[in-house]
C-alpha cells in the first residue's frame, strides 16, 4: 500500500487548489493512505476532503517566530513534529511549500520519492521535481497536476468536470444550523454570504485586495430593498473591524460571523444562494463546494489564482487599467496608483453581476 504525505503550509485557496491533485492520486491509488500537512488556519479545510486519510497540523507562523532564536521549545515542537511523520511511515512525499526545509524533513526521516516544484534551486532535497518561477499562465491548479508524471498511471483530470468530493461533519453541521438560528435565518431562505476581507496572507497589503467596504454594503442596500435579500458577513478574525464596519454600512450590524470554525461556515455558504466577496479564502471554498460567486480581483490574475471550478456558474470582476495585473513571481509591487484596479469597479457592475448570478 502507497502511503502518500502532501505538504502545504499555505492558506485556504492554496489548499483548495490541491484537491485535484489530491483527488487525481486518490482515484489512481484507492488503497493508498494519504497524508496532508496544513497550517493552522487551513487544516478544517483538508479535514473535509474525503481524499484524505490524515491530517498533520504544522503552525507555521509560530515556527517562524521561535525559530529566530532556536530555542529549546522550538526544537521540541520540531522533533515533535518529525516524530508524527516517521509514524506514517510514508514513501513519498509531495512538497508544495515551494521551499527547502519540508523536503530536508523527508530527506532526514529517509522517505523514498520526494515529489515536488524546484523554485529558486530550493529543490535540492527533492528527487523528483519540476522548475518553477512562478505560477503563471495557467491556474495553480493545472500546474500542480503537472506532478502526476513523476506517478505511474496516473492520469490527469479534466477541469473541465472536476468536483470536490468533500463532507461536512456533522458535528459542524450542528455548528451551523446553531448559528444560522442565530442570525435569524432558516433553511430555504435565501440569503448571501459577504466576504469583504480576504488577503490575510499579504498582511499590511492585504487593503490592496480589498474592494471598499462602502462598495460591498451599496450592493447589499440596493439588494435588500429590490428583493428582500438577507446577508451573513464572514471572515477571520484579523477583519473584524472591516467586518463589523461592512455590516453596519449595509444596514445589517446584526448579521456577523467572525473567526468561527472553517467546516461550519462552510455549512452556512452551502446553504446560501451565492457569495459576493474580493479574492480570497472563502471564495475558492464557495466556489469548490459548488457554489456561485461574484468576486473582485485587482493586483492578482484570476486566469492564475481565480476560481478553479469554472463549471460553477459565476461572475469575476476586473478594472481594465494597464497596470494589472502587478502581482507577479510572489512579489506584490509598491502599488503608485492608489488601488485603481479595485476602485474602478463600480457598484453598478457589481450590482449587475450578482444579478446575473441570481437569475
């Protein structure tokens, strides 16, 4: 029996992105025990992928900051970690962090094939592996399942009808049906999830993915008041205040999730009738589950990091100005043209766009 270990330390949509690919090695290895490696913020995701056997929380962001130093806690939690992964016993391993150290990990505990991109000449470790400069050209996605080569028969899916095979568990179905209550909303009404957040990974650049929070709530008023349409504004922790601010623009102060648990807000976006937000983590979760979209984009390409299942009927929005879009080789650019590429989306188009998608 294969026993498979993907590692990703990124956010949502990084982790949404490779499911296919995830997926594509589970229909070709049905017995294999496949392992993911995912951050703290991501893990709830991959946990309801049933491609999955096992989930390996790995805290980046705290490694980081205790390995400046190396203290004793530091190596602790890293053999602790290393110690996790020996137990699977894996033979391979799928590195996506476009780094080193997870490869030198499954160098170190001697697992066989080391599958993964070469970025930078950060592959050393790796064994099998492709040069990447950066994800261009094509969806994320689509790269990533350029690693099925380095895996006998094992053929590449069509995009074109790729589905999430995921399940919510039920205790968050629980979870939701709760907070739905809460929010004074009932099964079969509709309503629509905002995301005015998104880009925590950017941190004090994060504005520049952001459509304004004005914007967002002119869209829900007019919504409200042609057709009686209910809101749930959703996001992390990190936004609350943008959360808050929306929700409070829009008439709806009453009408927040903030920081709950990933699986649970998923059960409330299942239930909604689309989801109106800028690019970010609970676009590609609405849109992998399934459900329609009307999202923003600025300095990001969204041919490359958009909406993967364009099957899903959905609307993105883009400002045709010459300098989007900037975000190029991971690299975000000081941005000399305050936001145009968001700001020059109207609230007409936008308003339209979600009325195309309701219709």
């Amino acid at each position: 029996m294969r026993r498979i270990l993907v590692v990703n330390p990124f956010g949502i949509g990084d982790v949404l992105f490779s499911m296919p690919l995830v997926q594509a090695l589970r229909k070709t290895y049905p017995d294999a025990q496949i392992g993911y490696v995912a951050n703290e913020r991501a893990h709830n995701v991959v946990r309801m992928s049933r491609a999955v056997d096992e989930v390996i929380m790995f805290n980046r962001d705290q490694f980081r900051r205790m390995g400046l130093h190396h203290t004793p806690l530091f190596l602790n939690k890293v053999g602790h970690f290393l110690s996790i992964i020996r137990r699977g016993r894996f033979d391979t391993m799928i590195d996506l962090s476009l780094a080193r150290q997870y490869s030198f990990f499954g160098f170190l505990l001697g697992i066989p094939k080391i599958v993964g991109f070469d970025y930078k000449g950060r592959g050393i470790f790796l064994n099998k592996k492709i040069r990447l400069e950066a994800y261009e050209g094509m969806p994320v996605a689509e790269k990533q399942l350029e690693l099925l080569r380095f895996f006998d028969s094992a053929p590449k899916p069509d995009p074109a009808s790729f589905v999430w095979d995921y399940e919510i568990p039920e205790v968050f179905k629980r979870i939701s049906t709760e907070l739905m209550s809460q929010l004074h909303l009932s099964r079969g009404e509709p309503f629509i999830v905002v995301a005015p957040g998104g880009g925590r990974s950017w941190g004090r650049n994060a504005l520049y993915k952001q459509w304004d929070a004005e914007g967002f709530a002119q869209v829900c008023r007019r919504l409200r008041s042609e057709r009686g349409m209910k809101f749930v504004f959703a996001g992390d922790s990190y936004e609350s205040e943008l959360l808050n601010r929306t929700a409070q623009l829009a008439g709806a102060a009453g009408s927040v999730l903030i920081s709950e648990a990933l699986p649970a807000v998923a059960g409330i976006i299942k239930e909604s009738r689309m989801m109106l937000c800028n690019d970010g983590g609970l676009m590609h979760l609405a849109n992998m589950m399934g459900v329609k979209t009307v999202s923003l984009f600025g300095p990001v390409d969204e041919n490359v990091y958009g909406p993967y299942r364009r099957n899903v009927q959905g609307e993105v929005l883009t400002a045709s100005v010459a300098c989007r879009p900037c975000y190029s080789r991971f690299v975000f650019p000081e941005c000399k043209f305050e936001r145009q590429c968001l700001s020059k989306i109207s609230v007409e188009s936008v308003s339209l766009a979600v009325e195309k998608v309701l219709h």
